[in-house]
C-alpha cells in the first residue's frame, strides 16, 4: 500500500514567508523632468534590500535610480503608509522604509 505523504498549501507558505519578514513590495509613483517630461519612479523591497530603479519613457527599460532626493523618500513613506492599516505591506518592510533603508540602530547620515 502507497503512503499519503504530507502537502503544505499555497497559502500556508506565503504566510510563512510573509511572517518571517520576505515579502516583496513594490511602490511607485510619476515624476516630472525639469523640461516637463514625466517619468516612473519605484522603489522595490526584496530579500530585505531597497532598490530603486526609474523607467525614462514608455516602453523603455528600467534603469538604476541612483539619487533619490529627500521628496522621493517622503513620498514613498507616504505611500508606505496608506498601505499599513489595509495589511498590504509587512510591518518589518514598513520600518525599513521609514529608516529609509538603514539598518536597524544605525545613525542618520
């Protein structure tokens, strides 16, 4: 006779992921060029590394965003924050966010 082995669900999984802090999250918002032209900025949380990556146009490639200003940040606090009481971003993500990346207990810059 043939063992049933044991299968963990989907949703057992993710929650298990999601519980130990590897979710991934993804925020985004448009930008405006000097000369008028807008472009997408996001920021992307994976593996508890911050990244943040900016598309030029439409149809285009996403490329390094390597300096994200002071309004950057807020506004993807912001974003960040409107997220929390719906449960859509992990609390460890959130707070990782607001030190704007820094490991927990390091001084500001």
């Amino acid at each position: 006779m043939k063992e049933a082995t044991p299968q963990l669900s989907l949703a057992g999984r993710r929650g298990d992921r999601e519980s130990a802090g590897y979710m991934n999250v993804e925020i985004g918002f448009w930008k405006r060029t000097e000369d008028g032209r807008k472009f997408q900025v996001r920021l992307r949380v994976f593996g508890g590394s911050i990244l943040w990556e900016h598309q030029p146009a439409r149809f285009q490639a996403w490329e390094p965003y390597l300096t994200p200003d002071d309004d950057d940040w807020e506004t993807v606090i912001a974003e960040a924050n409107k997220r929390e009481p719906r449960r859509v971003i992990h609390d460890k993500i959130l707070a990782l966010i607001r030190r704007r990346g820094r490991p927990h207990g390091a001084s500001e810059p």
